[in-house]
C-alpha cells in the first residue's frame, strides 16, 4: 500500500527557513517514524511541504514487506533525480526498510542520493542532514541493542490531530517464514510504559482524543520485561488518562492474543470495538509452512472469544493467497475461513517472495496467473461479506469522532467507534467533537449519515 504523502502538518516550532517533503510508503510504523522526521527536522528549520519541486530536502521512507511495494521505491528514487537542482543544495535522502536492507549501496546506485538512515537510526537524521547541508553523503543501518534504543524514541510534537499513533513496540522476534520485518526492523522492543504514558498524557494535554497503540506485534508487548505491564494492563493504564476518549491498537498476533487482552473489550468502553487479527491462511498446512505458531481451530476460538468479549467487535484481517505449497484445497480453507469470521474488511496480497527469509527457499508451483484467479476470488467472496456486514448498520447510532470536512460540500467527516468513516452533513464547527449519527446508506468504504 502506496499512502500519500504526509502535508497536513502544521508548521512547529520556530519559522521555518527550508522546505522538507517526505513520502512515506508502508504502514502505520512509516506513517509514523515519517511524523517523528517531520518533528526533528522542524528543530533545524525544516517545514512540510507537498511538493517536492519547491523542497530544500526531499526524503522517501520506504518500506520492502513486498516486492512491489520495493519496487515503487527503486522507480521513485529514478525520478528524483529531475529535483536536483543545479546550483543548489537540495539534499535527496532514504530511510525505511529498504534503506535498511540495501545501505550503502544505495549511494552507490544513485549518485545523486545524499543519505541513507536504517531503521534504528532516525535519532542520527539530525546530523546526517547537518553533514549533507555541508555536501557530505553518509549511509547509516547499524542495527542498535536494546538498552541503548530504548532512549532513542524520539518525540512527536506541534502536529495537532485528534488521532495520534503512539508506538509501544518496534521489531518482531517471530520469524515468520514469508517476512522481511525481523530482518529490517531488528529485534523486539517494548518501550517503557512510563515513556509511553507520558507521551500519552502530553498528547491529551495537546488535545487529541484518540490514540492508536502500534507495533509490529502489540500483544507481546512487556512480556520479555520483568518491569512492565502486559499490553493489556497497559491498556488500562492508557485508559485511566483523562481527555482520551478512544483507545485501539495494531497490529496483533493471534497466537499472543491473550484472555486477559480479550476481556478488555467488555472492561474497557474507551478501548474500540475493532482489532486487526491477520490470519494470512485459513488451512493448518499453509500455516505451519509460514511458521505463524497458531491452528485455523486456535485462530477461530479467538475469533470467537473476541465477538463474545464485545457483541458488535468490527474484525479486519490479512490474507496471502498463492503461498508456495498452497493447493487447490487449501485456498478453500481460506474461503471457508473468510466465512466463518466475517471480516469487516481484509487486506489480501499474493505471495512475494522476499530475499533472505525461509520461504524465499520454498518452491513456488503456482503461475502468475493462478495466483491472480485466486485473489479475485478471495476479493469477490469479501467485497460480497463486507457488503453484508455494513448492511446491518443501516438504522444503527453510530458515536462519531468527526475529524474533519467531507468530500461533498457542507459535510463532515470522522470515525465510528468500529473504525468506519462516517460522512454525514454538518458545520465544520462540528470538526473536534463527537456526535451521534444515523446511519442512512452503507458503502464499502464508508457511511453515510445524519445527526441526530
Ligand atoms: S509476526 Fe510474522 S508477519 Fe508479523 S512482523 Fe513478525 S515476522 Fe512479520
């Protein structure tokens, strides 16, 4: 998934003197890491802009889960090159996954690059762009150990949003045999839960009303720590804080999806009725060859477990279809599965295979061609599930977190507490308020509505 480029910042801090663009590709950790960019490069007088012609910096973070989404970087990075101006100190740079696998033969590549940042290296930005602005060129990924990362989270300020991402642990120790992430994003971490309640506090105190609690796997958050929480008490903790009003989190391994995190569903009436559970494979052979460390049986008694915890939980998920070993039998596991959760949403993806991992040893028997029948089938059955599901709605009072205008005029636009995005027709005045909306039309995507 390609996400825009982020330029709805306001400007923080001091009156900007250069422009910096950044495009991030990804998920939510880009998302993420690219606002904490946009906060340290503000204290070297650096202001987003949305348009990288008129940009002093021009920096792509970058993600290679999937060899597409790498690929859209290698042609991105091809077309900065019309951006370097003659005469002109415009410094071009690269951080995310793929700067962390590839390094310094980035700069080999493109001549034109000026730096290169890994993963764990974000807090070195500062005096990477120094150096560049002085015309030096520099790659850094070394990885860093734990106890020194733990002080290296660097902070989000001056970006005032209703919702704010608040990262609780980075990196995954689990191995999956199809993924890149342990590779590119290191070991596992759970940040301090002092750090992260206080970030929290800060965030409320600045008025935003909604957190999003992100890592790569949630649910082992504090559990290789004798000091801290586990993600559920975490959890409570975060819901203690007053002026926050909602609560959700991703992304979360089913096998790590304890009882004690389930309950917070019926405990906690801030904590959002949605969770994003991947399953990747509805068949127990396809699962044991991506190492995911669950059965579809263990998967589906979560399931169960969670819409029993909260009656109307909205349940998004990921597929991959066309694993290698993945027979005619199997995708029809995955079928089945699909119906049995009804997932609200499901992002689905065929299988690429990534460089280094275990299943890229794996013999790929399917073509091209099977692998795409079977994605459409997988999006038809879901688009038809999905169609379902947001029928239900219609009638239903949805508490909506209205966030901003909508696309048509005189209407706004925010959050039901299941994640849909609720359009209903409204004064911006209403923007930073909740409002309870009757639901009048149901899309794929969204909600149409009326207050009342
Ligand atoms: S849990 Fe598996 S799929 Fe998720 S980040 Fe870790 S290794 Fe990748």
């Amino acid at each position: 998934m390609t996400l825009k480029p982020l330029v709805a910042y306001k400007v923080p801090f001091a009156m900007p003197d250069k422009l910096l663009y950044i495009e991030t590709f990804g998920c939510q950790m880009n998302v993420n890491d690219s606002e904490r960019i946009v906060t340290m490069l503000a204290d070297l007088g650096y202001a987003p802009t949305g348009d990288p012609a008129f940009a002093d910096m021009i920096l792509l973070n970058t993600c290679s889960v999937r060899g597409g989404a790498e690929e859209k970087v290698y042609k991105r990075l091809a077309n900065l090159r019309i951006y370097k101006r003659d005469g002109k100190s415009q410094i071009i740079g690269v951080g995310g996954c793929v700067a962390q696998q590839e390094g310094e033969e980035l700069l080999k590549k493109f001549p034109y690059l000026d730096l290169v940042f890994g993963t764990h290296n974000l807090h070195l930005l500062p005096d990477m762009v120094r150096g560049a602005e002085r015309g030096e060129r520099r790659s850094e990924t070394s990885f860093i150990d734990n106890d020194q990362r733990l002080d290296l989270f660097p902070s989000i300020k001056g970006q005032t949003r209703l919702s704010r991402f608040v990262t609780v642990m980075q990196g995954c120790d689990n191995y999956c045999s199809y993924c890149i992430v342990p590779f590119v994003r290191g070991r596992e971490i759970s940040r301090r839960s002092a750090d992260i309640l206080d970030e929290v506090r800060q965030l409320a105190d600045e008025g935003v009303r909604e957190v999003v609690l992100l890592g790569q796997n949630v649910n082992s958050y504090g559990l290789k720590s004798d000091n801290e929480p586990t993600f559920a008490e975490l959890l409570r903790m975060v819901a203690e804080i007053s002026g926050i009003e909602r609560i959700r989190f991703t992304t979360s391994h089913p096998r790590d999806m304890s009882d004690e995190l389930i309950a917070c569903f019926s405990d906690i009436p801030k904590l959002c009725g949605q969770i994003h559970l991947p399953a990747q494979s509805g068949s127990d052979d396809v699962l044991k060859l991506m190492k995911r460390g669950y059965s579809r049986s263990s998967y589906l008694e979560r399931v169960q477990k969670l819409k029993e915890s909260r009656r109307d939980i909205a349940i998004t998920g990921d597929i991959i279809v066309g694993f290698p070993g993945e027979s005619d039998d199997d995708f029809e596991q995955t079928l089945s599965l699909l119906e049995e959760v009804r997932y609200i949403d499901l992002f689905s993806f065929i299988y690429s295979s990534r460089p280094g991992t275990k299943a890229a040893e794996f013999h790929e028997e399917l073509t091209r061609a099977q692998k795409i029948t079977r994605l459409d089938r997988l999006m038809e059955l879901q688009k038809r599930i999905t169609r379902e599901i947001c029928q239900t709605y219609l009638g239903s009072i949805q508490k909506v977190m209205v966030e901003g205008v909508g696309k048509r005029p005189a209407q706004v636009s925010g959050k039901a507490d299941n994640g849909r995005i609720v359009n209903f027709s409204g004064d911006s005045g209403l923007i930073g308020s909740f409002v309870d909306v009757r639901i009048t039309q149901a899309y794929q995507n969204s909600f149409l509505g009326e207050q009342i």
